[in-house]
C-alpha cells in the first residue's frame, strides 16, 4: 500500500478525513498522516470576515497561526500550529486554514464535565483541573496574552493534562476581567463558590465576587437569539389543516444535555413533529388529553407524543382568550405562549433545572396571533407543598438546601422568581442524587433590577401550605442553602426563627 502525502491527503480531504466541527465562519476536520492525527482549522472566504476587516486584521487563519506561536513561546499548555496553507480550497471552497497537531484521546472540558453530570457522578480530579486552569491563566498574563472567548469548551483534557484547544480568540492585550467573567459564567454550572472564589483571588482583584456577572446578559442574549432561528438546535414548523395556519419554533437538540431532563437528551428531526404535531391537535381539540388545570386564564393539559422513537410525556399550556389590555400587551411582547417559551428557555440556558421545553404553535390571522399553545416536557413527581418533611427528616433538609441553593443561582444570573410558592416546585425523585426541586411555571419569573429574592415568598407558602408547617430547623437548612457562608445570626434572620 503506497502512503499517502499530505499534499494528496488536503487536496482529497473530505474523503480520508472526518468533519467534526461546522460553523458558519469555520469548520474543523480531523485526519492521519504518519500514523499521527492532525485538525485542520478551515475559514472559508467571504464568511469568515468581511473584505474590510480582513484587509485590516488580516486573514483569520494567519491570525490563529501566529496566537498559536505566541502561546508557544510563552510556554503555554496549548494545541501546536504546524503549518498554514493561504488560498485552501476544500470542497470547491476557496479559503485560509490552519493545520494544527491534534491532542488525542482528549474531550472538551465542558463535554467532560457535563458527561459526568449526566452520570450523577463528581469530577474525580477536579482539585487538579482547577489548578492546571490557574496555572495556565496565570502564564498566558505574565505574557500579557488574554483570551476572548475563555469557556469550559476552550481546553481539552487528556489524561488528566489540561491543554487550551485553540488560539482563535487569543489577543494581547493581558487576560482582561472581561475574560475572566465570561470564563465564571460558562464553569458555574459545575464548580463549587469556594473554586470560583480561589480562582477569582488568584487570577482576579480578590476580594468579594460580584453577585452578578456582567458578562451574562449579552450571553444569554445571544443563546436566546436562537430560540426563533431555524438552526442545529431549534427548526420551524409550518402546519395548515383544518384548525387554520399554524407556525412555530421545536426543540431539535443540544450539545450540552441535562441530566433533570430526558427530552434534552435526544435528538428531534423536523419529521417527528411534522407527524407528531397533527395527532397532538387533533387530541387537543377533542378534548382527549388529561385536563390539569382550565380556567378563564387558559388550559393545562396532559398527554404524551413520539418523538425519535420515544413516548413523551408532556404539559400543554394554551392561554385562554385575551382581555384587550393583555391582546394591546402581545403586539409589543408576544402571546402568551410565546412568552412561556422565552421564559422557560431563559432558566434552561441558564442551567436551572426547569419543564423542558419542546414547541411553540401559534395560529395568525392576518399576522395577528390568534390562538397558541407551548408544549413542555412533563416532570414526574408530587409538588414541594405535598412533601411530607415526617417521613425523612434528613432528605427534607437535603431538598430545603437544594431549594435555597436554587433560589440563589436564579437571582446570581440576573432574575427575580416573583411567585415562588411550593406548588410552582416539582420535586423530582433522583435515584443517585435524591431529591431535586425542578420549577414548572417560570411566568412569574422577572429580570431582577435591585436584590429582593424569592426566599420570603417560599418561606411562607411552605409555612402556609404544608400540613405540619415548616420547621425552625428547615427553615435553616433553606436559608443555608440561599446563603451558604452566612452567619448563625444572618441565616435566622433570614429564616425568620427566634435565636
């Protein structure tokens, strides 16, 4: 068998290589060469820049090249650049591309720790990471290099070695607090406050943390954007049968799933909704679904659908008829339904476990919405006022910690729980984790403008509505959770017992 060179191994490419990532600015693809694998970072001209600022910064993949040897030459933990080919042409696209030497076996950070997540299990070695993050943080700035899009996803972890995966957002201009914000955004779903506030002493001003980062608001913007985008994670349906014209956005999948959500773990086509979808509305409009709640304010229904060759069970939420200050409302705010769906998605990509959802129907007449619906998945489990706190006094003050804990990461991402009753609460039976409180109605939820909180409003409704009443011990154990290094005399206070 004759080798292959490189110059026929890029010149047949999509043939013996494999494409594993495709942006519309770059793809990335894998190949073998000498027994070793190699990534090849393509930016296709014309997308990945326009001729202005290619002719100022400079082309895309020579930029990554020469931050790929600046990280070099600081001694930097990081993939190695090998070459750059000006003028590629990969697939009848002409472009610049960037051929880098692959670290392998390796996974994102982000994948890995999201793997384990899924798994009810802890990070092994995380004291390690933590620290091999640190240490390449702190050589990037005796360098006076930053990283503009410092994530979870921009190292790579190979036998417990970090690396950081790529030079694409590398600059210098010194690791900026910008850079450091937008890397506590992406790692706070998984690390504890005492790793965030030791990497914040060591790499940032130190001192206390800001409660709220400035750096979500605009990421979280641009994750929502999404939300109405026919794209790899969300598509459009458009139906016209006998209940009129109806449209909307679904749930296709995502790169990052959770592990309080089974619907976030699969992979919906357009073809399961466009057959699944008639059948939903056909039961919906024959009344065949399990009413949870009708009212003048809307309809809460239960049922299930299949989708990629699973039975779901799922809420749908249909809002009733409108008043004329609520119909004046939608034509600036959207429907109802619409708004349910903006909502729900603000906690889930916010990771706060939440009623997945799935779709979003509206039917127009003359670009006016009529009538519309939401669908959720459906979370198992009795709601946190039907808890009994008698029949495991350990496990309650568990979920009361996990409540204030919550309570607490929703206010740190910028948002008020303005009705957080227990009977807004599900509370799902873990089998490896225990009990986990998941919100089912985020129509109360609001961006929050000053520190209020939604602890006050939990309190008394469990004090209210729970049969026994809500002990002083799991009030504490509540507010121990909202504010974990309080003291004694604070978390009372914020309990509301006697000393």
């Amino acid at each position: 068998m004759v080798q292959q060179t490189l110059e026929d191994i890029l010149r047949d490419l999509p043939a013996v290589g494999r494409r594993v990532e495709d942006r519309a600015d770059r793809q990335v693809w894998r190949f073998e060469f000498e027994g070793k694998a190699h990534w090849l970072h393509f930016y296709p001209a014309g997308v990945s820049g326009s001729w202005l600022r290619r002719r100022i910064f400079g082309s895309p993949a020579m930029r990554e090249f020469v931050r790929l040897q600046w990280l070099q030459k600081a001694k930097v933990h990081a993939v190695r650049a090998a070459a750059v080919l000006m003028g590629y042409n990969l697939q009848g696209r002409r472009g610049d591309a960037v051929l880098v030497q692959a670290i392998e076996p390796s996974v994102r950070l982000d994948k890995y720790q999201n793997r384990l997540e899924l798994e009810g299990r802890t990070v092994p070695d995380r004291l390690s990471i933590v620290k091999q993050i640190i240490e390449i943080l702190q050589t990037m700035a005796k360098s006076r290099l930053g990283h503009g899009n410092l994530q979870l996803g921009s190292f790579l972890l190979q036998d417990g070695r970090v690396y950081l995966a790529d030079a694409e957002a590398v600059h210098g201009a010194g690791l900026l607090m910008d850079d450091l914000l937008l890397l506590a955004l992406s790692a706070a779903p998984y690390a504890t406050l005492a790793e965030m506030q030791r990497a914040w002493n060591m790499l940032g001003p130190g001192g206390a943390m800001p409660e709220l980062n400035r750096r979500g608001p605009s990421a979280w913007r641009s994750e929502m954007q999404r939300l109405f985008a026919d794209g790899d994670g969300f598509g459009r349906l458009e139906w016209s049968g006998n209940g009129g014209q109806w449209s909307g956005m679904f749930f296709k999948r995502t790169g990052l799933p959770q592990r309080w959500s089974t619907v976030s773990r699969l992979e919906i086509s357009q073809a399961d909704w466009e057959a699944a979808w008639p059948d939903l509305k056909t039961r919906i409009d024959a009344d065949e679904l399990k009413v949870l709640k009708r009212g003048r304010s809307g309809d809460v229904l239960e049922g299930t659908v299949t989708l990629a060759g699973c039975n779901v069970a799922v809420v749908v939420k249909r809002p009733g008829r409108s008043s004329l200050r609520r119909s004046l409302t939608q034509v600036f705010c959207g429907s109802r339904a619409q708004q349910a769906w903006e909502k729900a998605w603000g906690l889930a990509v916010r990771g706060i476990p939440t009623a997945w959802p799935m779709l979003l129907m509206e039917k127009r007449v003359h670009g006016y919405v009529t009538d519309s619906l939401v669908v959720m998945e459906k979370v198992d489990g009795p709601v946190l006022a039907k808890v009994d706190a008698s029949e495991n006094p350990g496990a309650y003050a568990l979920l009361m910690g996990r409540c204030g804990k919550l309570l607490r990461e929703i206010e740190r991402s910028g948002l008020f729980l303005y009705d957080a009753k227990a009977y807004n609460w599900i509370v799902m039976a873990d089998p490896r984790l225990g009990p986990t409180p998941v919100l089912i109605d985020a129509d109360s939820m609001r961006r929050m403008r000053v520190r209020i909180g939604g602890l006050n409003r939990l309190l008394r409704s469990l004090r209210e509505d729970t049969g026994t009443g809500l002990s002083p011990e799991n009030a504490l154990a509540l507010a121990r959770g909202y504010r974990p290094f309080g003291s004694q005399a604070q978390l009372e206070q914020l309990a509301g017992v006697k000393a």
